[in-house]
C-alpha cells in the first residue's frame, strides 16, 4: 500500500473519461444556475419592495424589464429588437443629460 493517491481517469478509455467529464460540468453548469435564479429573485424582490426614488432608479427597473423582454424575443423579431434597441438607447441618452 502507497500514500500516493491512484489517479483513476489516467486508468480509464477516453469515452469514459469524456464521460465522466460531461457529467462533471453538468453538475457545476446545474448549480450555476440554481444560483442565477437565487440572486435573479433577490434582485427582483428587490426591485418590487419599493418604488423608484427618482427617474434613474426607475430607468433602471425599465432597462431591467426590457432586456427580459429581449430576451424571449426571437431572431426573425428584428423589428421589436429594433425597438428594445432603441428604448435602452432612449434611456441612455436621458440619463446622461442628467
């Protein structure tokens, strides 16, 4: 007997090593987006306990919404991308005239 740890993947075919790989990163790619989801519903929450002090804090809560709506849009909705686009750009140009 050795004190040396065995590295089985070295003693393992390749198909079994990808495998085992695959299975790796779905398990760390599954617990990325529990996390997501945990601080996506913290940031939510945080955005619905109070209203918006003033028109930053309220563009923010817009920018927010909006890129949430993007994102469900498809690639042939290049009309309605055209006008996520520009209501960000509005928001944009309205903050830093401020």
């Amino acid at each position: 007997m050795t004190d040396k740890p065995i590295e089985l993947d070295q003693h393992r075919g390749m198909a079994a090593q990808q495998a085992t790989d695959s299975r790796r990163l779905l398990v760390e790619v599954e617990a990325n987006e529990r996390a997501l989801r945990l601080r996506r519903d913290e940031l939510e929450s945080h955005l619905i306990a109070a209203p918006a002090a003033n028109w930053r804090e309220a563009a923010e809560k817009a920018r927010y919404i909006i890129r949430l709506y993007a994102a469900t849009l498809g690639d042939a909705d290049t009309q309605r991308r055209l006008l996520v686009n520009a209501a960000l750009a509005d928001l944009e140009r309205l903050d830093n005239e401020d």
